[in-house]
C-alpha cells in the first residue's frame, strides 16, 4: 500500500542566525534515506552581541595611532555598536574626525585638522565621549573631549544628508561640522558625489582664528580595489591665496578591521608634510 509521507529537514548550522528548511515529499515510506549536509557559510562572521530591552548590542574596541610630521596622536576607546548607530567612551577620535563627515581624499593629511585632533596631536586631549546615529539618509553625531592641564573641553557635532535620488550618480551627499573649545571654532562645510570608483568633492574649512582663515579644496579619490583608494587634492588657503596646494594619498582597509591611511600635503611647496594614520578595531 502506497502512503505519501512528507519529511521536514531542518538544517541548523553553528553560525548564529543562519538556517536552512528543505521539504522532501517521499510516495513509498519504504524507501530508505540517507541524507548528509556539508555547507560552508564563508560572508557570516562570529560576534558577540547581548540583547538589552530587545535591542541588539555588539561591543567594540577601537586603537588608533596618528603621525603628522614629528608629532603623534594615539587613541583608545570602548564602546558599543547599536541598531541606531554607535557610542565610544575613552579616548575617541572626535566626530568631525571620523564619523559621519567624508575623510576627504583618501590618505592625504589635512591641513587644517578638527580641534580634537590637533590636540591629540600635542598630547593635551583628554578623556571624551562619541555618539554617531544613522536614521535613513540622516546621519549626525556629536563628541566632547576634555583637555589635559585645562580648564577648557571641546564639543563637537556633524551631520550629513545622503540625496540617494539622483540617477546620474551612485551616490550625492552634503554635510557640516563644526568644533569649538570655548575660545576657537572651526566649522567644515562640503559636498561629495560618487559614481562607479571615482569620488569627488568640494570642502570648506574656516577657523575663528587668524582673523577668520579659510580653505578651500577639491578632492579626487579613485577605489582602485574594494580595499584600497587613491586620493589627491587641490587647496587654497586665504593665508596665501596665490599658492595651491596639492596632495597625494593612498588609503588601505583589510577584512580584520585594520586601516592604514598616508600621504602628503603640499607636494610642490618649500613646506610639504607627511601624515599617516594605522587603526585597528576588534
């Protein structure tokens, strides 16, 4: 007598959050099955995360060194990564530093650098805070640092707006920043497009200081790879407006988390400096 039995095979592998169901429908229960699975899932990765009022939290450590001529900035920060962005306590680079803003061409040092970075860079940052979120095509942030033998602290906040409607690029983005210390500001107001490898962009960075400097730069960066950009640069600086500067830079991003970024500013001029940054995160 023919029966029809149908058999759920429900395939569970280590990897978490990663399954399989396979019906198999047999017409003779008598037919024996012999049924063996070897799958390999090499794109899932192992990651802790906890679960905290229903929200997933994946924790993180971040290390990060910064050379700019004779002088180095070392960063060390904690946090977690959550559904709406992410929260670093430590030493954290400030968020006109990383986060939501363009690094601009890739590896090339910056001429005028976000407060908290020109603070790292003479040893007097102190201990900060960083929160970035992302809300569809909004993402902003803010950080504050401490400064060391001060009574002064920076606060940071940057935002950026990715137009994701525009057919003629892949991608077309506007974005501001500014930091300020209590006794100087500096603002960076910019806009990039990418499409295929290229991307492109347009930046302007004032300070308070010296009686309201400004820059002016376009930047080129070409992803040679998936893992590796190439960056130049072209600046104007109102300090002297008759001189352009330019820059070369090359930018390297593995699997691991590491990153190694490093260029030149001022290629051409009589003052050229070197930049380099390595960074790594667990």
């Amino acid at each position: 007598m023919r029966h029809p039995l149908a058999v759920a095979i429900l395939i569970c592998l280590s990897t978490p959050g990663f399954a399989e169901s396979v019906d198999v429908t047999i017409e003779d229960p008598a037919i024996r099955l012999d049924f063996k699975a070897n799958a390999s899932v090499p794109d899932a990765t192992l990651k802790t995360n906890y679960r905290f009022g229903g929200a997933i939290i994946e924790p993180h450590l971040r290390l990060g060194i910064s050379t700019y001529d004779d002088r180095r900035a070392a960063y060390a920060s904690a946090g977690f990564d959550l559904p709406f962005g992410e929260v670093d306590v430590g030493r954290p680079r400030s968020i006109l530093d990383a986060g939501p803003l363009p690094t601009g061409a890739p590896g090339v040092p910056q001429t005028l650098r976000p407060l908290a970075a020109e603070a790292a860079l003479n040893e007097t940052l102190g201990a900060g805070l960083r929160i970035a979120a992302t809300q569809g095509p909004v993402s902003f942030g803010t950080s504050f640092h401490s400064i060391e033998q001060s009574s002064l602290s920076i606060l940071g906040v940057a935002g950026r707006y990715d137009l994701r409607q525009i057919t003629a690029v892949d991608n077309a983005a506007v974005y501001g920043g500014a930091e300020s210390d209590g006794d100087e500001q500096r603002f960076r107001l910019g806009t990039e497009m990418t499409r295929g490898i290229a991307t492109a962009g347009v930046d302007l960075f004032r300070t308070s200081e010296d009686e309201g400097r400004t820059l002016s730069q376009v930047y080129l960066g070409l992803a040679v790879t998936p893992s590796v950009s190439l960056g130049i640069s072209g600046l104007r600086d109102t300090l002297d407006a008759t001189v352009t500067r330019f820059g070369l830079g090359a930018s390297v991003a593995t699997e691991g988390g590491a990153f190694f970024q490093g260029g030149v500013d001022g290629v051409t001029s009589e003052d050229p400096a070197f930049g380099l940054s390595v960074g790594f995160e667990f």
